[in-house]
C-alpha cells in the first residue's frame, strides 16, 4: 500500500512534467538566480541579496580567479591533470605505449595496452569531476555555464585517439579563460590546440592530400552556421589554407628546408610544417589570401569571426541556451548587432541578453538538460557540503545520454528540451531524485580500495526553501509535498517535481 501511495505521487510529479508550470510570483532575482546559476544554493542567493542582482551579474560577467571552497581546492590540486603540464602527461603516456609494443609476450603487451588505456581513462575521469566541481562550487556560475556552453559548441569526442589524454588541458587552458572574452580569441584557441586537430583530422591535411574535414565544420558549426552563405568552394579554400596545422606528440621534429625554417611552428603539442603546407594564393569567401604558411589561418579566422553570418549565428545559438526553444528573432538580432559592434565581446552581448524582456520572460519555462538536472540537484541539496565522490553524478548523466566528452559527432549535444524529455528520461530523473533526496545517493562515498562513506541527509525542507522557492511551486506540487510521510520522501518528491526540471 506505501508503495502504491509513492508511486502515485511520482505519476503525478512526473506525467505533467513535459509541460511547463505556469510562472508563480514575478520575474525575481530568485528566478533570475536560477537561470543564471547552475541552480539555487544558499551561498549564491545570500551574495545576490548582500550585492544586489546588477552588481552580481556585473561580477559574473567579468569574474575574478574563482576561490573555490578548501575541500574542493584540495581535490582539484590532487588530480594529475592539475599537477601536470599536458605535454609531460603526453610524454609519460608516449613512452607507455612504446613500451607496451615492445613488450616481449603477448600477455606482458596485452597487460602494458591495458594500463595504458587505464591511464587514458583516469585523466579523462580527472577532467569531467573538475569540471562538475568547479559547476557545484564556483562562484563564477555564468563562466562555469559558458564553459560547458562552448566546449560542446567547439564539441570534441574523448574516445577518438588519444584525446582523453588532452581533454582536461582544452577545457582548462582552451576554453575556460575566453569563455567570457572575445569570439575571435577563443575561436583561434580552438584551431590551435590538438585535441581539436586530432578530433578532427586536420593533422591528416597536407598540400596534394587535402583533408577537408575540419574546414567544413569550422565554418558550419563553429562560425557561419549551415546557412552562413559559404560554399563548398569555400571548404576547400579553407582546407588548403589549414595544411600543415598539426600536432607532434613525439619528442623529435620534421626536416624542414633552410628557406622555410623560419616559418615552422612548434609549441607544446601544436605543430605547423610548412611542408606540408600548400602556399598557393586562395580566395575565401571572395576575398583573396596570398599564401604564406601559418599567417593565412589568422587572416582566414579574422575573416570568419567577423562575418555577419557568425554574429547572427552564434547569437541564436547563446539565445537557445539561455532563453530557450526558438528564440525571439528580435532578441537575436540585437544580440548580432552588439556582437558587431564589439568585435564579438561576448560579455557584452549575454549582457544584451540578460537585460532583454525576452529573458525576463522565459524564466522558469526552459527545459533542463540532464546536466542541469543533475548539477541543480546536488547544488541545491549539498551545495553547503563538498561531494567526496563525483562518479555518481557521472553515471546519472551516462544514463540520461549526455556523459561529459561523450557526444560522438561535432555538431554537440542538442540545446532544445525535445532532446530530453521523454518518458524514459523522466523516470530516471526520478531514480536520480530519490537516491539524493534519501541520501543514499553514494555522493559521500570515498574511493579506493576500503571506501568509506560519511552520511550526509539533505535538509531540503530549510530557510532556502521557504524563502526562495515555495511560492514559486505550483499548487499540485505543494499538495504532493504535504502528502510525504517522512523527510526523505518529502526530499524526493521536491526533487522529481515538474517545477525542478525547468529553470
């Protein structure tokens, strides 16, 4: 009979959850909170309420290096990709796998092979807790948001080649630190490291073997969009001018002739030999580019991050993520024309958005994808706590099809709800809620081969709630709320709510 009664209560929760509730109260700082956030946690909402909302936002747009609590400071400091430079981690990874091939039986190269895939797996573990971490932690919420928001725009795929190697360094070194900059900086940032050359093959293009792989998507899905007014002479114009942009993960360099030294390039993992280079002049969307080596990539970027169709392009795209579901046109093109004006200062035009009338009303209504599920449960359970185990949060989103650095193809994990929220989903999300909201989630379970586990009972029925989240509830929510028997059940419903799943 109790079971019947909770299950009544998860259809009733869950059958309505394809439909947004209807906004409760106004458009406060609450909600804007929430939006802006990876979801509402106690600490955020007091500096909000200390600040004022403009001075937050203010802050959030131009953000000071991130003080992390000392727990979490702790166990980023402990991870190899924090204490390792990435061309150390390639050259340790390297050897390995010479090693393993050299092995002397089958059984000692199978074993060295494994180890090696072992270590690939761990730094890439690394890399999807930090960046949970620093989602659950920080409090430079709108840079954490913009980072995930671009490393799936500049999407890469961890189990192609050795990328779970690089993946930490791309995220940490590539994308973070420009996330809130200039488009063009951080476009340049992308072509230039490897794990975008590796994922995309363009170390496979050279003059007389072109590779125009990376070309198309550069200019599809990275700037101009599908519909930017390039053609497919324009791929391979593109394509002829990144020959010679590569990677060199070994320890010697190319031969290079005397009269083109000058222009070889190696930096870290980057590698540009001129080589393998086509020189000729090319014509890129109908303006010449006289060949010349690497400096025709930097005119060739100048080109596509100052085009009106990578304005109008990735204005929509951050107005998808931020607003929602076919965002008002209005919206997009005065984020455009802000992005023009700034040489594509993208502070300048999310400031645009978040003032916008168009932001102010589709709060509450926008779809969470799993990670924002995810993320805005243990932030608004634990966000006083430090998780000691991420690899919970790290199967959720296994299970809800979006795991950190899984999506195979390019083009990134979707941005609409229609991607997310069938009924196979929401029936997880409830699993997921359920297991937070009684605290047998295992998010305080440490690893290792005597793991221990400290309880941690999540007290959602607390100052946060009442003040900031009751009365936006919808009235069936708060009457499945009353009908908990116990805490936990309390928790759970609270978490699996139709309103819990829209931001």
């Amino acid at each position: 009979m109790r079971m019947k009664k909770i299950c009544l209560c998860v259809l009733v929760l869950t059958g309505c959850a394809t439909v947004p509730p209807p906004p409760a109260g106004g458009a406060d700082d609450t909600r804007v909170l929430n939006r802006l956030s990876w979801g509402l946690d106690g600490a955020d909402m007091q500096v909000v309420r200390a600040q004022g909302l403009a001075a937050w936002i203010d802050a959030q747009l131009h953000p000071a290096p991130a003080r992390l609590p000392a727990a979490v400071q702790a166990q980023i400091e402990a991870m190899a990709i924090s204490q390792h430079a990435l061309e150390d981690l390639n050259r340790d990874l390297e050897q390995r796998r010479q090693d393993a091939d050299k092995a002397a039986s089958d059984d000692e190269r199978k074993a060295a092979r494994q180890a090696y895939q072992d270590q690939l797996n761990h730094l890439a573990r690394e890399a999807a807790i930090r960046s949970l971490l620093r989602d659950l932690y920080s409090p430079n919420q709108v840079q954490e948001q913009m980072t995930w928001f671009w490393m799936n725009h500049f999407n890469v795929h961890q189990y192609k080649h050795n990328l779970r190697l690089m993946l930490g360094d791309y995220e940490d070194r590539a994308i973070r630190p420009r996330a809130l900059g200039k488009f063009r900086d951080l476009l340049a940032a992308t072509v230039y490291h490897p794990a975008m050359l590796r994922y995309l093959d363009n170390e496979q293009n050279a003059a007389g073997h072109i590779n125009e792989n990376y070309a198309r998507e550069l200019m599809e899905l990275h700037t101009l969009g599908v519909n930017g007014g390039y053609s497919q002479r324009d791929v391979q114009e593109l394509a002829r001018i990144l020959t010679g942009v590569g990677v060199n993960l070994g320890a010697t360099e190319p031969k290079v002739r005397r009269e083109r030294q000058g222009l070889y390039r190696h930096q870290g993992l980057f590698e540009f030999n001129p080589e393998r280079h086509d020189f000729g002049d090319k014509l890129l969307l109908g303006q010449p580019v006289r060949g010349r080596g690497l400096a025709e990539v930097d005119e060739a970027l100048d080109r596509l991050a100052r085009h009106p169709s990578t304005a109008r392009f990735i204005s929509g795209k951050l107005a998808t993520f931020w607003v929602g579901d076919a965002p008002p046109p209005a919206l997009v093109q005065r984020m455009a024309a802000t992005f023009t004006a700034t040489d594509g200062d993208i502070a300048a035009v999310l400031r645009i958005l978040f003032n916008s009338p168009e932001f102010r009303a589709s709060l509450g209504r926008q779809f969470k994808d799993p990670v924002h599920y995810v993320v805005s449960s243990v932030r608004l359970a634990y966000g006083d706590k430090t998780i000691l185990n991420a690899a919970p949060m790290l199967n959720w989103l296994n299970r809800m099809g979006q795991p950190l650095y899984g999506k195979q193809t390019p083009d990134g994990y979707p941005l609409t709800a229609a991607a997310w929220n069938s009924p196979g989903q929401l029936n997880v999300r409830f699993e997921i809620a359920r297991a937070i909201g009684t605290g047998n989630a295992g998010l305080f379970k440490t690893d290792g081969p005597q793991p221990q586990e400290r309880p941690a009972f999540p007290q959602l029925a607390n100052a946060l709630y009442y003040q900031a989240i009751e009365a936006h509830l919808a009235a069936g929510t708060r009457r499945a709320l009353e009908q908990a028997t116990s805490p936990q059940e309390w928790n759970s419903f609270l978490l699996s709510a139709p309103d819990m799943m829209y931001r």
